[in-house]
C-alpha cells in the first residue's frame, strides 16, 4: 500500500468512531475542533514531507520486515546510520511545525517492544515477537500513527502497583480469557493519542512477582470498545475558539496535544498481546523505551529551538537592536546551547549497538546525558527569548484591538490606528509582523507551545530524577576509580 499523504491521513481519522471529550462534553467532530485541529496538521506534517523529494532519505527506509519502502515513523532501527537519520528528521519537522508532531512515542515504542518481545520468548517460549512483527507489518503497510502510552496515574508513589488502594491506578488484567484479556486502567499525559490510529500500551516501571497483573504490554485501535479520552488542557488554549483568531494564536496552524487515554474493561485478542505477566520484564522495555525516547528530544525540541531562536533574532531586529552586541551575544548563546542538545542526540545515535532482535539501539548512558540537558536548555533558550523580545511580548492589545475601527481620538482616530501607531517600530517593518513575531514567542515561551517545549522537555520520556538514575547505572563509576588507581599508582 502507498504512502499516506497528509490530506489522506486527515481523512482516514474521520473513519474512526474514536470517543473524545472535552470541557464536560463528547466532542462529535473532533477532526475540525479548532483547540485539535493544529494538532492534527502537525501529525499530517509527518506524511506530507515523506512525498517531497528533498526529504526523501530522511523520511522513507526500506522496511526490514517486507522491503517496502516505508515511512520512517514505522521503521525498525537497523543501524547507527537509522538512528541518526531519525534525530535529523525530528530536527526537520521541529522546524517545520514549531511543535510536537506526536509520532515519536510509536516510533519509540516499536524498536522497544521488538527488542523485548524477543527476548521474553527466548526466556519464556512464549510467541509474543511474532505477535507483534505481524502488528507492526500491518502498521507499515497501511501507513498508521500509532501511540506509545506508558505513563499510569500512580496514585500513591510510594506504593507498587498491586498495593495501591485503586487497582486501577496502574493499567491492569482483570480477566484472562482463552482468547484474549481484558484490561482496566488509564494512561495521563498521552501526547497524539486522539490523533492517532492505534495505541500500543506499555508498563511504566520495574515490576515485582506480586505486580504480574499490572505487567502487560499489547496493541488496540483507538476507537476500540471500552477505550475514550478525556482532552488535555492548555495555557491560553481557548484563544484557538475566539472568532477570526488568527495574529494572537501565535502558531495558528500547528500545535501539541495531550489526553486522558481511559479503558474500562477493554478486550485485548491474544494476538495483539505483547507482554502477559512476565513482570521481570517489565524493567527492561520501560528502560529501552525510554532510552530511544529520551533520543529523540536531541531531535524534536531542537528543531523547535531553530524556530525560538530565529523569532528572537526576528524580534530584534524589528525592534532595532539587532546590532546591539548584548543581543548577539544571547543569540550566540541560545544557538550553543540548542546545538548541544543537537549534539548529544547525534552523539547516542553513533554510539548505537544492535540488540539480539537485531534491531538498533542507542547508547542508554548518552540517550539520559541528552535528556538531562533537554530539562534544562530550553528554559534558557525561551529565558533568553523574553529577554531580547521584551515586556510587548505579553503585554500587547488584543489581535482584535489592532482590527478595531470604534473610534476614540481626538482626531477620529479608532482604536486599530492607535495601535497601529504606537506599536510601529522601524521603517519597513508593520505593527502587524512585529505582533506575530511577540505572539510566536508569547505561544512557546508561555502559551500552548510552552507545553510541547518547556514542560515535556522537564517530564517527557521520564523527568530529571529519571535520567540521574540512568546516569549513575551507566556511569561506571568503579571502571573510573580503577582508571585513576592506575595512574596515581595505587595498588590494591
């Protein structure tokens, strides 16, 4: 089967009968929901650049289950070269959208649950790898979004799963059936969830023996029986419902969402199960997939950095002060910090090994030193952002204002001249753009777009205590000692 063009992508989510709700209420339409829609524009993003001949080698891949050519969304990892093919089109379609374009969790969630799979019916005969290479041909082959949901509500931290006093604050079996399962729960923060066709559920953490019910891992469509979601909210996310909104959106056609993914007692076929109880598993896929998820922010958020940082220079520049050597120097600073992450994401994708399903994975130790600066650069970025902006960021009349023809002046002046008049900057340069550019940057820095580049690049893919722990598993601190005895010539 062909390639899914954006426009055919928008068309096949109207086939869904996918159970949405927002503000109290089921929403019907929620294809052209103004508060989903730039959301969805992005996910078609991903499938318009795989028909544009520039980005064709970064986009498509040969799969290694079928030899067709794919989109790389959908594609196994089969070398270090795969791997930094996927931190460059992330950086890409940052660029290109200025946000989250949600179809990395899947992609992330494949390599993962490919890897694992095989090594659970090494250890146990059982034929979940089978399971899913058939899952994921099928995937392949009709072009789909898939979502990777892993993260669970918790309830109380300090607790395991099967200690909780809701069972269902960790997704879980209820029954075992001949043919299949059947599974209560919840999944929070799932970024593309509405937008995408099927999900595929994975544990959130190392589980013990008493926790077999809450080790599970499988595939379902999102319109499936029993599953609904509840739509995430967003800074300032009712702007997108104001009538003619366009300057004060900001980014007015792409964005991020976020849901409450519930199942309430949903059937799981056995052969969409991934993963059934063999808890001492758990660990290892929630490990890989977050290692191969916390990559790709060395990709995604920096391509929206590329975006921050030329909107500030932009700024600057219709402010008159792009000569300031102050300005530049910030410029410069924001350029080396987002190349850093840049770097780090390349640096992990080099360091790639195969594992014993064949498949790539990255360096687990450099994938977390990536993330940990993700938790922090960003902030500095938009820091730096505000700074050279300035307090007309966010302090700016209404889109609405600057349109306003009700007149005020002494002189029959309305209130849109006025704006016009006392937001005009530099010869050349319009109120007007001058506005879009402090919208842009009022959207990522503190706006909806904040939730895509601030906040997920604290808590996505695991937040900065996550990667401390990772750091110091990896970090081989007594290979080092040792290193040191050697030279300062201490023996043992």
């Amino acid at each position: 089967m062909a390639l899914k063009t954006g426009k055919e992508y928008v068309e096949s989510l109207r086939q869904l009968k996918t159970r949405v709700y927002m503000f109290g209420e089921k929403i019907e339409n929620w294809v052209d929901h103004p508060m989903i829609r730039p959301s969805i524009n992005c996910v078609a993003m991903t499938y318009s650049l795989a028909h544009d001949p520039r980005y064709t080698d970064l986009m498509t891949v040969k799969s290694s289950l079928t030899g067709n050519t794919i989109n790389r969304f959908t594609h196994l990892h089969q070398s270090t070269e795969d791997l930094l093919n996927k931190v460059k089109m992330q950086r890409l379609l940052g660029q290109k959208t200025a946000s989250c374009f949600q179809r990395c969790v899947g992609m992330d969630a494949f390599n993962a649950v490919f890897s694992t799979t095989f090594e659970i019916d090494e250890a146990h005969g059982t034929s979940y790898h089978e399971n899913f290479k058939k899952f994921l041909t099928m995937v392949q082959d009709n072009d789909l979004t898939v979502d990777g949901a892993m993260t669970d509500p918790k309830g109380d931290r300090s607790k395991a799963p099967h200690q909780q006093a809701d069972p269902d604050m960790y997704l879980h079996v209820v029954e075992r059936r001949d043919d299949g399962i059947v599974v209560c729960g919840a999944k929070v923060h799932q970024t593309g969830s509405v937008n995408s066709h099927w999900h595929i559920f994975m544990p959130t953490i190392a589980m013990g023996p008493d926790d077999k019910d809450w080790a599970v891992s499988f595939a379902c469509p999102t319109d499936v029986e029993g599953m609904y979601m509840i739509y995430g909210r967003q800074s300032c996310d009712t702007r997108k419902m104001e009538k003619d909104a366009d300057v004060d959106l900001g980014n007015a056609r792409f964005g991020g969402q976020e849901a409450l993914v519930v199942l309430d007692h949903v059937f799981i076929p056995n052969e969409y199960l991934f993963l059934n109880g063999e808890h001492e598993f758990a660990g290892m896929m929630v490990e890989r997939f977050a290692g191969y998820h916390r990559q790709s922010y060395g990709g995604c958020k920096v391509g929206v950095g590329d975006v921050v940082i030329g909107a500030a220079a932009l700024a600057a520049e219709y402010n008159g002060v792009e000569k300031a050597s102050a300005v530049k120097d910030k410029l410069i600073e924001m350029t080396h910090l987002n190349e850093t992450l840049y770097s780090c994401g390349i640096a992990c994708s080099c360091e790639g090994c195969p594992t014993k399903a064949g498949n790539y994975q990255i360096d687990l130790l450099l994938a977390n030193v990536c993330k940990q600066n993700i938790t922090r650069f960003p902030y500095e970025i938009v820091r730096l952002a505000e700074d050279i902006a300035g307090g007309a960021m966010v302090t700016l009349p209404s889109e609405t204002d600057f349109k306003s023809d009700t007149v005020v002046g002494n002189n029959g002046e309305t209130i849109g001249e006025i704006c016009h008049k006392f937001f005009a900057t530099k010869e050349g340069v319009s109120a007007e753009d001058r506005a879009r550019v402090f919208r842009f940057l009022e959207n990522i820095c503190l706006g909806s777009a904040a939730v895509g580049y601030r906040t997920e690049s604290m808590h996505g893919a695991g937040s900065p205590q996550a990667q401390r722990v990772m750091i110091a598993r990896q970090g081989n601190i007594e290979g080092k000692k040792e290193l040191a005895k050697y030279i300062a010539g201490i023996q043992d």
